[in-house]
C-alpha cells in the first residue's frame, strides 16, 4: 500500500522474526515480536523528529552489506507498480534454497490497465515448495456496484497474472497464482461496511468486532463465495484500518477539520492465505499514523517440503556396487554388439 504523503523523505521498519522456521517458532514466544516499528518520520519541514535517523540508503546498504554486517535477512525480490509496491526477504540462512523467482504485474486502473489499482505478485519456490505472494489495491469506494468491480479485480488478477518459466523442463515450477502450495494475499482490498457511517462508528467505540464483522463486505462475499472462495483470513479483533486523519488516532470527519472527507470506518487492508501448510501465529494492526491506512502484520508458520540428497541416495555396499557394475558392464558390451550388427535383408 501506497503512502500519499509528497512531504515524506524516508521511514523503513527492521523485520525481527518471520515464522517460517517452525522450529524457530517454537523456541520463541508464541506470538513473534517480527516488527520494529520506527514511529518518526523525516520530512521537508520537520528535522526536529528523530533528526539522528540515518538515511534509508545507508540502512539498506547495512542490511544487504555481507562483510560489514550479517543480517539475518537478505532480499529475494522487490518491485513498484505506482502506489503499490512488494519487498520480499528470507532468512540469509534460507536464500540458497529459493529459486525460481519471478513476478507478475497486472494493470487494473483507468481503461483496466494503468497501474494505480492492480497487483504485484511474487513466485518463489523454497526447497521443493512453492509460495505466491499477491499485493493488491483494489477498486475503491462506497457507492453502489463498487463492491461487484472489487470481486471483478480480484478474477481479474487471477486470470491475468502470469509467471513465465526459466527453466521449461522443470513441469513443478506453476505459472498462475492457483498453482501454487501456499498463496498469501495482502493489501488495501477496499471492500467496505454495508451499514451506515453513524452505526459504524458506535459499533467501533464500543470495540463490538463481531457485530461489525456481520457487516463487512469480503467476509459476506467469501461465505457465499462471490470472492476467495476457500480462502482464510485470521480472527479480526482490531479496529477497521480506513479511514483516519493523517498524524491522528482519530478517523476522519471526527475532529471537524474543514475539508476533511467523512468515511466510514472499514476493514480494507486485509491478509488472507490459502493453501495446507500454513498456520497463522497473529494478526494484527500497527498504529502507525504516516497514512489514513494503519497498516497489518500476519505472522505465520509455513510447512515446506524439503528434499535431503542423503535420503534419495540408494545404499551402496560391496554386493550391491558389484551388482551395479555388472549391469553396466553388460548394457555396453549390448551396445557394441548392437553397433557391430550388420543387418541382411533377405
């Protein structure tokens, strides 16, 4: 998701812990610390916000830099589509066995192809497993028939997103977003509240989750299977994250700024999955306050298969190298017999 703030320089965030491990996740809390969240933010008219905050360059250089600092991650892939933007990092100890990488970009804005609204995804096979990770900003609003153009983007990006194969022998490598073993969708989805702003908002201050819930648009449409039809989405008990006055914990509209567009609270930044083999560990939301968006975080654990080269070696003794030998002795002494043969026609 996009920050739409012109004024805003650099501001980043140190990713702790990532559930990928399992047995990583089960010699650590229960609910993984996995963000650092750095709450200043540099910009044109403010230095007197965390003014010794080195520059996000000079970060990236220390985090990506193998000699001066080993960091615990690495980068496999990042990629920008106008407001959208996907940065994927595994573990230093991981990135020899992630290949495959590729990425699809899909258009879904004006004319159904600029890039303001759309999706990136990544495709990474990690050991024998293979992951997909979509971001998405989808079709917004609250008028009628924008929830029906939401569920649109969504086939859309299903349809159009494609991997392209580098190695075309290779039939395990999936080129669409269904082929995949574990697909973890994120991003501003933008599907809304069916009830009235004045409601919404009671039902917000009296932190009623579940009264709400029976008024989001994704998870009606996901029970009658309009959109992510078997998907999953973890247990939501935080506030909606749209939409917020920008450097306030007040949503929009409730401090009587003038010119401040009212919306009704929702949940539009969403995380779902799909696929066996993922168990999600949290879900939650940041207050960060850089956005009218307050960001989420999922943290899960992912089983990955995982082929050792001491297992599929076949046993080797002295009978058995014999054997073996034997049998290679004769498949060549064949092979010349058969290239000495003169054939005669009769």
């Amino acid at each position: 998701m996009g920050i739409s703030n012109p004024n805003l320089l650099e501001v980043y965030r140190q990713t702790e812990c990532i559930g990928l491990d399992v047995d990583h996740a089960k010699r650590t809390a229960s609910e993984p610390i996995c963000f650092d969240i750095l709450q200043g933010v540099l910009t044109d008219d403010d230095s007197s916000v965390r003014p010794s905050m080195p520059p996000l360059s000079k970060v990236l250089a220390e985090l990506t830099e193998p000699v001066r600092c080993q960091s615990k991650y690495v980068r496999v892939a990042s990629k920008q589509m106008v407001g959208i933007h996907i940065s994927i990092w595994v573990r230093r100890k991981l990135r020899r066995y992630v290949h495959n990488v590729t990425v699809s970009c899909v258009g879904l804005g004006i004319m159904g192809c600029l890039g303001n609204k759309g999706s990136i995804s990544v495709s990474m096979m990690l050991h024998e497993t293979s992951f997909c990770f979509v971001c998405t900003h989808l079709t917004s609003g609250e008028k009628e028939g924008a929830q029906s153009r939401r569920n649109s983007d969504v086939a859309e990006v299903l349809k159009r997103t494609y991997f392209p194969s580098a190695k075309l022998v290779d039939t395990n490598i999936p080129n669409t977003i269904w082929g995949h073993d574990r697909i973890i969708w994120f991003g501003d989805l933008n599907y809304r509240l069916n009830t009235v702003d004045s409601e919404a908002r009671f039902l917000v201050a009296r932190e009623d989750w579940t009264a709400l819930l029976q008024k989001d648009q994704l998870r009606k449409e996901m029970q009658k299977g309009g959109v992510f039809h078997g998907w999953h989405e973890g247990v939501v008990a935080f506030a909606p994250t749209y939409k917020y006055a920008i450097d306030s914990s007040c949503y929009a509209g409730e401090g009587g700024k003038h010119g401040e567009k009212r919306r009704t609270p929702a949940w539009c930044d969403r995380i779902l999955w799909h696929g066996k083999g993922l168990k999600q560990l949290s879900y939650r939301r940041e207050e960060l306050t850089l956005s009218d968006h307050r960001p989420l975080i999922a943290v899960f654990n992912a089983e990955v298969e995982a082929v050792h080269d001491c297992k599929i070696r076949k046993p080797l003794n002295l009978k058995t190298a014999k054997m073996e030998i034997e049998e290679i002795l004769a498949r060549d002494e064949l092979c010349k017999m058969i290239k000495n043969c003169q054939y005669v026609e009769r």
